[in-house]
C-alpha cells in the first residue's frame, strides 16, 4: 500500500492551492473528493489575490476563467444614497468577476499537472494509527498518508470524524439566481432591504448573478413561494433596475452562507483550510481570498511540519485566529451601520448578536465609518504576512 506524504480531503479552490505547491516541492500528495457539477456561488476575487495566484503559480487560472475585471463597488447600506468605491484608490488595484466552475477546474488541473494524483471518491472512515492516517474510502480501498488536510469546506468531513466542534455564527442563507446581463456596468452592488440584503455582479459569459441574503425562515418561505422573490426584488430601489424579474434567471439555488469556524485549525499531523477552518459571510467579500491564503500558508506550515519543524504550525493557528477575530469586528460593524429596520427580524437579530460580539472585543481602534460595506482596503479583513 502506498503512503502518500499528504492527503488532501477536498478539491476547492484551497485544497488545489495547497496540493499544487505541495507536490512540485516533490511531496506525494493525494486529492480526494468526489466529482463536483452544478453552478457555484462566490464569484468575487479582490484585487489583493493577485500575489497570492502570483505565488502560487496560477495566474494563468486566472485567464482561464474569463474573469471580468470589477472596478469598483457600489453600496446602499445605511441609506438610500448609492456610495461608489472606485478599486483605482486601493494598492492592489481591481479585483474580478469569475467563472466558478472554469476557475475551480483551472485550480484543480494545475495541481494535477504538478504531481498531485486525484481520487474521486467519498470519505467513509478516517484513524489514525502507528504515526499514519489510514483513510478509508468509499471503494472499500484505505489510502495511507503521513499528513492529513481536511479541505472540504462547510461539509467539515474531516473535523467531524476527528470530533473536532465547530461553531456557527448566526445562521444566514444565500438565495442565487444567473441570467443575462442586459447592463455595461461591471462594479458589484449591494443594496440592503427590510429583509436581508442583495448582491449583484456581472459575470463571464455575459451572465449576471443575483443574491438575497436572509434569515432560514424566510428563505424556506421564498422557496415554497418562489413568486416573492420578484416581489422583493421589486421593492428595491437600485437592484430592480440592474435585474429585470423575468422568465431568463435560473431556478433560484440556496446557500448556507453564514460565518463558521472550527473550534481547533489543527492538531497532530492535520491541519484544516479554506471554508473548513474558516467560512465568511458574503458580506466580507474574502471568501476566495481566504481559500487561498491559507492554501498557500497552510501547504508552508505542512511542509515545515513534515521537515519535523512545527513553528509554522502553530503560527498558522494562531494566525487564523486573529483572521476571525478582525473579520467578525468588520461584519459586526457592517451590521450595525444599518440603522433603518430596527424592528424588522432579519435585522434585529443581527444588531442584537453584533452587540453582543462587539462587547467581547478588546480592540476598538476602528471606527463605524471605516467600516462601511465595501469602503475599506480590500486586504483589512485577510492581509499577507
């Protein structure tokens, strides 16, 4: 039986950052994770990633999903005035509009091609024993490794099988939708509403994607009566006149969307990145940059700890931590500029557990008007060492 120097349980945007610069430093790294098909939500890559495709050697997935350039945000948080941040005032310049599944596969190909072996298959058991993981999958076969990368977003495979708890801030989901874009702007809009919060952006392909971001009860209610979300897009003020509600948009598809956070980033010998270790609201627009920021510090701190050096280990650890803690200062913030709905569900939830979040914060050195959705510098939330 072969033992692979890594297993990689996950095949998303971090579990192919770390296995490509795993494997071409001559590690023997294994992907597992079953075929993924369908559209994907989360198309927001900021300007700020750039370094990190640079790094990792995958700007070329960049062009290989026919990523639109976004050159700035518009938001309608807080009033009815419509706030434009033009990207051409952040250091890191533009962010892009991606191709999801295009990107995805562009991430994936590139680890293939730098040695990283692929196994399409489901976790079915997991152990670890003699100084091994033993791996069991869902073809009966066991795979060996000496390192262990639970990488399979909200799912958390591996945290569960190791018992490892993890948390769930206050739930939210995500209602998508993509049909044509009948617009020439290509800035993302966010527009708040009574009952949640929209998103827009064009997309590759000449495609638009819209979300309406809401509290459980409200979403299944909008699932059972798909006809409400036209309505409430109606009721917007900016939104209806970027998304025509007609017959082109696609059948809406839900989303778990809210913040999460495993109790442990690591342990002996395994280490979790991506949406595993860390899941952002969309709010934060950092989900992508998040995926593969700790692809890249997550594969260094495996390859130091397989060198038998666990410094980057724990520095990884500790890193993610204050990643959550500056992130739920941010969306926190976000929340409460919002002022209009106080006594609305959706919103009254939120001000009452960003309250509670901002008392247990030690830090207040920011201010509320520095932290508007979409005014900040693009890397305050996820910054590179």
């Amino acid at each position: 039986m072969t033992t692979w120097d890594v297993l990689v349980v996950g095949a998303g945007p971090a579990g192919s950052a770390c296995s490509k610069w795993l494997a071409e430093r001559g590690l023997g790294v294994c992907i597992v994770a079953p075929p993924r098909s369908g559209i994907r939500a989360g198309e927001s890559l900021p300007g700020a990633a750039y370094p990190l495709l640079r790094d990792l050697g995958l700007l070329a997935a960049l062009q290989q999903s026919y990523a639109c350039p976004c050159h700035g945000n518009l938001s309608a948080w807080g009033s009815e005035d419509l706030v434009c941040t033009d990207f051409i005032r952040d250091p890191n310049g533009m962010g892009w509009h991606l191709e999801r599944e295009g990107f995805d596969l562009a991430l994936h190909q590139a680890a293939l091609a730098s040695g990283a072996v692929h196994e399409p298959f489901r976790i079915e058991t997991v152990r670890r024993d003699g100084g091994l993981w033993q791996v069991g999958l869902s073809d009966g076969r066991i795979l060996s490794s000496r390192f262990l990368v639970e990488a399979s977003g909200r799912s958390s495979i591996i945290a569960r099988r190791l018992r490892v708890p993890r948390h769930q801030d206050t739930p939210l989901v995500a209602l998508y939708a993509w049909g044509q874009d009948r617009g020439q702007d290509q800035r993302s809009l966010v527009e708040s509403a009574s009952v949640g919060w929209w998103y827009s952006a064009s997309v590759p392909g000449n495609r638009r994607v819209l979300g309406l971001h809401v509290q459980r009860e409200f979403a299944a209610h909008i699932q059972r009566k798909p006809q409400l979300w036209a309505q409430q897009l109606a009721m917007t003020r900016y939104m209806r006149e970027w998304c025509d509600a007609n017959s082109d948009w696609t059948e809406l598809q839900a989303y778990a969307a809210g913040g999460a956070y495993l109790e442990r980033f690591g342990g002996e010998q395994w280490l979790a990145i991506g949406d595993a270790a860390l899941a952002m609201e969309p709010l934060s627009s950092q989900g992508l940059f998040n995926a593969l920021y700790t692809g890249l510090r997550g594969a260094q701190a495996i390859a130091a700890s397989l060198r038998g050096n666990m410094v980057l280990h724990a520095d990884y650890c500790s890193r993610l931590q204050h990643v959550r803690q500056a992130y739920l200062r941010h969306t926190c913030l976000f929340y409460a500029a919002e002022s209009r709905w106080p006594d609305q569900p959706f919103w009254k939830e939120r001000h009452t557990q960003s309250l509670v979040m901002l008392n247990q914060q030690q830090d207040s050195s920011m201010t509320l008007n520095e932290t508007m959705p979409h005014r900040t510098s693009q890397t305050e939330v996820l910054s590179t060492p």
